[in-house]
C-alpha cells in the first residue's frame, strides 16, 4: 500500500481524525438495559442530535461520491437528486409518516406494518429491508475503497477491509449512539474538506461555460417524454420526484431509525424538515465541483472517481489529508449506519422473534455484535456488484426502485384506508418486487430501450410502486369477504386528521418548499 500522497503533517492530520472517532464512539460508551438502547436509541436523543445525525447519514450516502458521479454524467442535472428527489419526500416523512410510527409505538417500519397487516407483512418487509442495507453497506465499502485508492493508492480489498474493522469496532463499543455521534463528528469533517474544493473547480472561462451551458441547467436540456433519453421530465418527477423519493425517505430503516430517536413526536417530525435545509447547501458542496470535473480531469479518472481526483489535483497534501478524512467520514458513517440497521433489523426482527425468544438482554447484545461483523463481511462481497454499473447512483436507485417502492406503496395503503388488508399488503409488495425485476431484466436483455440505467430505474420504480398499488386495491374486496384477516377496525388505523402537525412544522415545512421551489427556477 502507497501513502506517498499524504505529507507527514497530512498523516498527522488523518491520524488525529481516526484518534477523534475512537474517542467519541468510547465516550457513547454506556450499560445497556435493553437491546433495544444498543441497537436502536429510540426516543433517547434532543433534537439537534437526531437532526444532524439524520443529515450526516445521508450525506454520509449517495452525496458524496455518487452525486459527484452524477454531476460528472449529466452535469447540474444532478441536483434533482436534491431538491425534487429529496425536499418533498423529506416534507411528507414529517407531517405524515413520524406521527403515525411514533403514536403506534412502533421502533421501525416492520415493527408499524406487523401493528397494521401482521406477522407475515412484518416479516416480509424485515427480509426486504435487510437486502436493502446489505446493499447499501456494499456500496459504501465500494466508495470507501475508491477513495483510498485514488488518494492513497491502496488495492480495492485492502481499503475496504481496514475502513469496515473501524467501523466494527466502534459500532460495537458504543452501539448505534456511537454510530450517530460520530457521524455528527464526520458531517463537520465532511464539510470542512469539501468547501475549499467548490472554490478551487468553479473557474470556467466565458468560452467553457459557453461551451457546456447545457450541462448547467437544470430542466431545459430534459425532453419531457423519451424513455430513451438519458433523462426525462416525466421520469424525474415521476420517478425520481415521487416514487423514489417518497419511497426512501417514508420506508428507509436507517432514516427512520434516526428521527425515532427524537425524545417527542413534535421533534421528530421536525428532524426531516431540519436537516431539509442542510441538504439544500452540502448540494453546491458536491454538485458544482462534480459538474465541472470533466473539463479539469479530461478523461483521467471514471465518474465514481470525480471526487478524489479532483482533490487530488487541487488540493496540497495537507489539505489532501482533510479531504480524504471529509470523503472517509461521509462513507463510513453511511457504512455504519447501515450496518448497525441492519444488526438492529436481524436482532429484533429475526432472532429475537423467530429464532431465539425469551433470553436475557445481554444475549441479544452479544449477538447484535455478531450481526455487525456479519453485515461488513456479506458487505464486502456485495461491493464487487457495484463495478456493473457506470456509477454507484446508478446501482442505489435500483435499490430503492426495487426493494423500497412497493414497501411504500402498501404503506400509503394501510395509512389511507382501513380496507387494506394483510394478504392485500403481502400480495403487492411481492407483485411490486417481481415486476420491476421483470422490467430490469428485459432491459439488460436489450428487449426493452432505456437512454440509461438511471432512466431505467426511474421507470422501474414507478412501475414497481403502481403493481403494489393496484395489487392491493384489487385483492382487498375479496379478502373482505371471504378473510378473517380482514382490515383492522377503524380504531387501529390513525386517520391523517388526527396527525396535524403545529404552526411551527408548518412554517418551516413552507420556506423549504419555498427554497426548494426558487432554488429550481434559478438554475432552469
């Protein structure tokens, strides 16, 4: 392994930032009373923690390198991953779906769906939920492994496993606490090595932003209907605007998990809306260096490289070192986060119901830990997936396109309406998955044409949520009649009356669509 890039005071500065983590993950370090504190935290956290762990976790995902990667293919474009794919989802999570989870009782989305439809749908979408993080782990190893290779010239494999034993040690120390406090640590990190980078690559003469000025809008360049495009409207405010984002934001076991640990139902309808704002800015952090790094890589690096080439390029060693810790600190706190859900999911939603009941707190602790390191090895298998596709973006819309849009869809079922019932929510979201692995397959089989994989994904999210949808509308009448699982009695099911949400969520909610909304005219 090469660390020829990093100057001594760059090592120094690394090293100080690896020192930093291990603290912070010693000092979350606490007795646990329950499984339930180790792995989940739920309702143990003030606002502003929940709301900047919330935001480092996502920034910690698809922000750093698979947006530069998008930015990279399709220029400024790449900010629809940010305003129509992020605010309005985010939005809807407060004023609709918090309130619901957290005046239920309900931990997580499977523990919400067994309240509503059953064991089976609980189950069903605990088994979803894991190959959903399980992926998501894969591709941050992926992206960790990038980096350092870039920046440090270490081999693929290496990387990836000196970056998952950090995370397995500091996740198991101080359990899912010690994987939000240090990804708050990590938001700081990730922004401090990422704006002197806006600053260095936003420079274009008058004849190169001539010469691109296609790549620097945002809806112009886009024909309204043409699954053949690399991108349409259609497909970005369907698909993308709608289905996944809603999809990620409302059904996400991670995301959820995050807000959950708000102390109240007003704080964590908050949180989204919060950190909504957040996102809105770390987008210029990524989006414009990404956009302008064709013109100053000329081909020297794949668009999942952008990234750390750029700073590679720019940046002095020192300052090579804060960037490589801000790239490091947004990966592997997505890493952990997605590792520790997917402990938490395996521990609370499988063995302790399933396999192993009735045993003492402690017994789950230890198996959590076993979980973790289980998680980062399935992980490091999955990141090889990640070289089929141009760039890991690609790869997390199928994700959610696959696995998260029928979840969604039978969530707004049992939310809207009583008379869905469980094998009705069964039945879509397994119809739902099975549709749009039908949609991918015929697409790679060439049966079908796609201006790209992210055109086809938004189309596949879509058609995925519309099958879960229509399966349950379809399946519910004859359940009705001839089912003893019929839907729950009108008490169980929250009416959206009785989730108002107050004056203050309102207002905060009206200047983010507002920004949002301006934000989108502006860069037309």
């Amino acid at each position: 392994m090469k660390t020829s890039n990093l100057s001594p005071l760059g090592l120094i500065i690394f090293s100080i930032y690896l020192v930093a983590i291990g603290l912070i993950s010693w000092i979350s370090k606490r007795r646990w009373p329950t499984a339930n504190d180790y792995l989940n935290a739920s309702r143990s956290l003030p606002l502003w923690a929940a709301a900047f762990s919330f935001l480092a976790f996502n920034c910690g995902s698809i922000e750093v390198i698979g947006m530069s990667a998008m930015a990279a293919q399709y220029g400024v474009q790449a900010l629809h991953f940010y305003w129509i794919g992020g605010i309005p989802g985010m939005v809807f999570m407060g004023f609709v779906v918090l309130p619901i989870y957290m005046r239920t009782g309900a931990r997580s989305l499977p523990e919400y769906l067994g309240q509503r439809f059953g064991n089976r749908v609980r189950l069903l979408n605990a088994s979803v939920a894991l190959a959903g993080t399980l992926a998501y782990a894969g591709v941050a190893l992926y992206t960790i492994a990038q980096v350092l290779h870039v920046l440090l010239g270490w081999n693929f494999l290496a990387g990836g496993l000196i970056c998952a034993g950090i995370v397995f040690a500091y996740i198991s120390i101080g359990g899912v606490r010690a994987s939000i406090f240090t990804s708050i640590f990590q938001l700081f990190v990730l922004i401090a090595g990422l704006a002197p980078l806006l600053f260095m690559t936003v420079h274009f003469d008058a004849a190169t932003w001539t010469a691109r000025t296609e790549r620097w809008h945002l809806w112009k360049p886009l024909p309204v209907f043409s699954p053949s495009a690399p991108l349409d409207k259609i497909g970005v405010i369907i698909g993308l605007g709608f289905v996944i984002s809603f999809s990620y934001w409302c059904t996400d076991f991670v995301m959820i998990q995050r807000a959950l640990t708000a102390r109240t139902v007003d704080d964590a309808r908050r949180v989204p809306v919060i950190a909504g704002f957040g996102k809105l800015a770390i987008a210029f952090l990524v989006v414009l260096p990404g956009a302008a790094g064709p013109a100053l890589l000329h081909g020297r690096a794949s668009f999942d490289q952008t990234m750390p080439a750029l700073m590679a390029l720019e940046y002095s060693p020192a300052l090579l070192a804060l960037g490589a810790a801000a790239l490091l600190a947004g990966l592997m706190a997505w890493l952990a986060g997605n590792i520790s859900g997917f402990s938490a999911l395996c521990i609370e939603e499988i063995y302790r119901r399933r396999l192993r009941p009735h045993r003492s707190e402690a017994h789950y602790i230890t198996a959590g830990r076993l979980a973790i390191f289980t998680g980062l090895l399935i992980a490091q298998i999955v990141a090889y997936a990640t070289f089929l596709f141009h760039d890991v973006m690609e790869f997390l819309q199928l994700i959610v396109a696959l696995f998260y849009a029928p979840v969604f869809a039978v969530v707004l079922a049992g939310v809207c309406t009583r008379r869905t019932s469980e094998r009705a929510a069964y039945a879509g979201i397994c119809a739902g998955v099975v549709s749009g692995l039908v949609l991918q397959a015929v697409w790679w089989l060439h049966v079908v044409r796609f201006g790209s994989q992210m055109t086809a994904d938004f189309y596949t999210a879509a058609l995925s949520f519309s099958v879960a949808a229509l399966g349950c509308a379809l399946w519910r009448e004859k359940d009705l009649v001839g089912s003893r699982q019929a839907a729950k009695p009108a008490s169980e099911t929250i009416r959206l009356e009785s989730i108002r949400p107050g004056r203050g969520l309102v207002a905060l909610s009206a200047a983010l669509l507002a920004l949002c909304l301006l934000l989108n005219v502006l860069w037309w």
